[in-house]
C-alpha cells in the first residue's frame, strides 16, 4: 500500500509493508545524491525536512518543504518502492 497526501507544510506518505529502517536508508541516499533512481536535484532543494516514521503495519514519511504529492509521488513510487 502506498498512500501520499498534501499537508498544511508539505506531503506525508504511508508505505505499508516497508520498515522505517529500509525507508529511511533509501532517503538518505537520496539526499546525498547517491541513490540509483532519478531524484530530481531541484526539487530535493525545495524540500526542507524528511522525517520517517515506523508505523503498525508500514513507514510514514513525512517532508516538509514547497512541495506537492502530485509532484513527489512518481519519484516516491521510483525510488522508495
């Protein structure tokens, strides 16, 4: 399951069946440039925080910053999924 919804500061995504551990090591290389999917560098300089969160039955990802879930969720899907 895959979820992503506009917030008041951002987006939040819940990705069910994924530990916060994986999600969180696949965020990072995202933001040291690092990861092997096609992270937009413009778009990764809007967002501000990128907090992720272990849940019941998945991982929350919280990102704070100018963005909007009809921009980040094909790239979620690419590089998080």
């Amino acid at each position: 399951m895959f979820k992503v919804k506009n917030t008041d500061h951002g987006i939040e995504a819940f990705l069910g069946g994924f530990k916060a551990e994986e999600i969180h090591a696949k965020v990072q290389a995202c933001q040291e440039g690092q990861c092997s999917c096609a992270c937009d560098p413009e778009m990764m300089q809007k967002i501000e925080k990128i907090e992720v969160t272990a849940e019941e039955n998945g991982a929350t990802v919280t990102i704070t910053g100018d963005v909007h879930a009809e921009e980040l969720e094909p790239m979620m899907k690419e590089c998080l999924l």
